[in-house]
C-alpha cells in the first residue's frame, strides 16, 4: 500500500535533494543541512516519523548517502534482488530497488515484501528459500572484515573517518579479525562516469531534446556526455567493470564484510549544490564526492548504510557495510550484529532541529 511520495533531485541526479516543485528538503538534525540523496525525502520521512519504511533504487549512493546523512538504514541490494521497470536500459546493472528503514530487522522485513522476480524485469532474481527477516533476527558475529577509510580512490573528512574507524575498532574488541584492506578499485572514476553517461543518455536523452530549458545543468552535462560517447569508452568501460567484479569476488574469499564511511562527509550546508571539495581536494563534476558509494556499485555486491556514531556536532555518520554480491542474507545477520555492537539505532522518530 503506497500511501505517499516523497522528495527527489530532478530526476534522481546528485545528492542533495531539492528541485524546482518542491524545493528543499531538510536535514532533520540540523535544518540548515543537507538531508543527501537522490532518496533525502525518504530519510526524512523515515527519521522524523512520517513513515515506517520506504522505497527507493540506488545508483550513485541514493539509498546510502541519505541514509548516513539522517541516522536511518538504507539497503541496495544485488542488481536483481528487487525486479525494477528495465525502461529503456533492460541490461544495466547500475540501479538497484531497496528498503529504507530505521533499523536493520524493519529494512530486512521490507526486503522480503518487495523482493522477487519478474518476468518484465529479465535480470530479476527468484524468491530466496530463506526470509531477509529471519536472517536479521539471527545476528552472526562475521569472523574476518575489511575496514577502508577511502577504498584508495577518495579524500574523506577527518572526523568522518575517525568516527567509522572507532566503530570498527569495537568489532576488534568483540573478537573479529579486523583489517584495512579493500579491493583494487583502479579505474574507477571513468568507468562509473562513462556508464552514468551512457545510463542518462538512454534515460533522458528525450528530455533533453524537448524540455533543454527546463533541466538543471548537471542532468544537461550528463546527458550530454552520454551522447558525446563512442564506442571504444562503452567497450573499455565495460572490460574495466568485469575486472573488477572478478578482483571483488576473490577478494570476499578473504573476507565476509568490507566496511567504509556511506558518505565521505556529514550533512553538508543546504545552499551548496553538492560537495565542492573535501579535504582540501576540490571535485571536477557533482558526482565525484560520491565515489565510496558509486565505486561499490560497480561491483555489483550488496551494500547498506546504518548509522555508527555522531560528529562533534550531533550530526549522524553511516558505517558502508559491503558483502559478497548476492549474499544479503548472510550480510543482513551480520549487520544485526554490527548494529547491536555499534550501538547506535533511531528507535524512535526525532522532532526537526
């Protein structure tokens, strides 16, 4: 039963939501603060009560970075796991459906209400024989993890990374095996934006045609970068992807999570567009401060953002909580754990600051 629609970027594009309808949404924390996105009005629904559960896909990060930036649970699941309208791009792996939450066994139970095949959708995964609830019910203490601050390709705030490697230091005091390791990620930035490109182009190259003077100009560069893209990209960016979905594979052979920051810097300012630079390195487009969560998308494995401490200012961080792909089941017992070790869950709806 849907029983409400809540805010976006124009057309799920960056992450801070506002647009020319419905203007800003707020952080809740803090009012005068980014409450992220594409899915920002979800996470606010979600932290200040107007909602239980909620819907969003992911492709940069729209159910991750949100989810950090408002204290709340966002999950995207393997491509698949949740079958989507294919539109016009019925092969890509990039988006992903998912719950959001305010705590794990809520995300969990959502899963398994929207989880399942469909013929529409032919990347669609069946029904597994086990409920994404039950395996959330069922914390497991995962035996050797992962810890990154950056995955080597992006600057992270300080505080941010102090505060996500402090929660990962209490697994280490629980008895996991915790090391900082992550996976090859070379190449990263141009294969996501290559594909991005080729995604927007297939999705809005239309729009673009008739409505040019009603798009924001990041939708109108991205669009346009798509359009500008030859063959030769598409086949390298491809080949890179494969590469790295093999280098990840091996890599959780080592290990059962690998865990980041969901974003690389708390809520940001409300009047900035997105984030311009962070830790004295300035960005080049609006995607690039995205990276930790656009890197794992290229991977394919499941990711969801929880919530592992606050800054000095009260601010909400998100722990990244990374597994095999296709292995939420496992991944949802251990974020049960996590999230009763990390020890910092939105029981309840909190009242706007």
């Amino acid at each position: 039963m849907i029983f409400g629609k809540s805010a976006v970027p124009e057309f799920g594009a960056g992450g801070h939501t506002f647009n020319e309808v419905f203007g800003m949404t707020h952080n809740p924390w803090d009012r005068s603060r980014s409450a992220a996105g594409s899915s920002g009005g979800a996470a606010v629904a979600l932290a200040t009560g107007m909602a239980w559960v909620a819907h969003r896909n992911d492709l940069g990060g729209s159910l991750r970075t949100p989810a950090s930036f408002c204290g709340v649970v966002g999950f995207r699941p393997s491509p698949g796991r949740v079958a989507r309208d294919p539109g016009t791009t019925p092969g890509s792996l990039l988006g992903a459906e998912g719950p959001m939450a305010r705590n794990i066994a809520d995300a969990a139970l959502f899963l398994d209400a929207l989880a399942g095949e469909n013929a529409d959708d032919p990347i669609s995964l069946p029904r597994l024989p086990e409920s994404f609830l039950s395996a959330a019910l069922a914390p497991i203490k995962p035996r050797k993890i992962a810890f990154s601050a950056d995955l080597g390709i992006t600057p992270v705030d300080p505080e941010v990374a102090a505060i996500c490697r402090a929660a990962a230091g209490k697994l280490a005091g629980e008895g996991v095996i915790v090391e900082e390791a992550h996976p090859d990620f070379s190449g990263v930035h141009e294969t996501f934006q290559t594909l991005r490109a080729h995604f927007f182009a297939a999705s809005h190259g239309q729009k673009l045609r008739d409505y040019p003077h009603m798009l924001k100009p990041e939708m109108i560069w991205n669009v346009e970068k798509g359009l500008k893209l030859g063959m030769a990209e598409l086949i390298d960016a491809d080949a890179k992807r494969a590469e790295l979905i093999v280098r990840t594979l091996a890599f959780f052979d080592d290990y059962d999570l690998l865990l980041t920051p969901a974003a690389i810097v708390p809520p940001f300012p409300n009047e900035l567009p997105y984030v311009e630079e962070c830790a004295g390195l300035k960005f080049e487009t609006y995607m690039d401060w995205l990276a930790i969560a656009y890197a794992i998308t290229l991977t394919t494995a499941p990711a969801l953002s929880m919530p592992c401490g606050f800054t000095a200012e009260g601010l909400p961080v998100g722990m990244q909580v990374v597994a095999r792909p296709r292995g939420e089941l496992e991944q949802l017992s251990y974020a049960s754990f996590l999230e009763e070790v990390f020890g910092v869950v939105l029981a309840r709806p909190i009242a706007p600051r």
